[in-house]
C-alpha cells in the first residue's frame, strides 16, 4: 500500500508518495497548468500516477487561516478533493498544511538552492512535508499515542 500527498495551488500541483512500508515520503513531481480551473489533465496525470504507484488513498493539504478558520483557497481544496475521488475512486484524507510553504521554502534556501529555482521545488517539497506529517501522525495513533 502507497499513499500519495498533494500540495494543491492555483497553478501547480506537488505530488509526493510514501513507500510501501508507510514510514517515509517522497517528493514525485510538481505538476503544472496555464489556467487555475483547467484541472482536467492534472486530474489525468493524478491518476496515472496512482495507478502506477498503486496508490490506495490520497492526503490533500488543506489551507486554513492561522487562526483555524477557512478561506476560499481551501473551498476550492475541497472542491478538488471532490474531483480527486470521483476520478480516482480513492479514500481523500484532507491535512492542515499550514505553513509547509514556509518550511519548503526554508529547507530549499538551506539547501543552498538559489532562488530563481526554489519555484521548482517549493510545491513538491511541501507535498513531501504534508504527507509526511500525515504519516507521523498515522503512526503515532497506531502506536496509541493521540494526535
């Protein structure tokens, strides 16, 4: 079993999937688009990605506010989310991506990586630390341990 994380943006898309034994994730590829509701061939590509990984469920980052509450870039997460399992017919877990941008962007910087190429990255690395919290937390209630 695979699980697969999305850090969904207006104009890309970060693919991240865990291996098999569940305990890492990996950064895929950052799936790109001209138009922010021209979503039918990112779909496309999801899904080819979740066949050819065997992807079981799909961990889509989820932006809330600081202060919890929610705004319009995450109705229009839950509106993908929709899109995801009817064109999947996988399980959508949804997962607090706050400040993974952040964190992307630092880890890239600390990387030495200059900034004219950080955009490349900066999507498909937060997809990599949304499923990866997703994973730590999912191992931990396994674990009994309460999240």
């Amino acid at each position: 079993m695979r699980i697969m994380g999305l850090d969904y943006g207006s104009k890309t898309v970060g693919v991240a999937v865990s291996d098999p034994l569940l305990l890492t994730a990996q950064g895929l590829e950052t799936i790109g688009r001209k138009q922010e509701n021209k979503l039918r061939q990112t779909l496309a590509r999801i899904s080819l990605l979740c066949e050819e990984y065997k992807v079981e469920q799909i961990v889509l980052g989820f932006p809330k506010n600081m202060n919890n509450t929610t705004g319009d870039r995450a109705e229009k997460s839950l509106a993908f989310a929709e899109m995801l399992k009817r064109r999947t017919g996988l399980p959508v877990v949804m997962w607090d991506e706050r400040l993974t941008t952040v964190e992307a962007e630092r880890t890239l910087m600390e990387s030495g990586v200059r900034r004219e190429h950080r955009k490349e990255y900066v999507d498909k690395i937060a997809a990599v630390f949304i499923l990866q919290g997703y994973l730590d937390a999912r191992a931990r209630t396994s674990q009994g341990v309460d999240i």
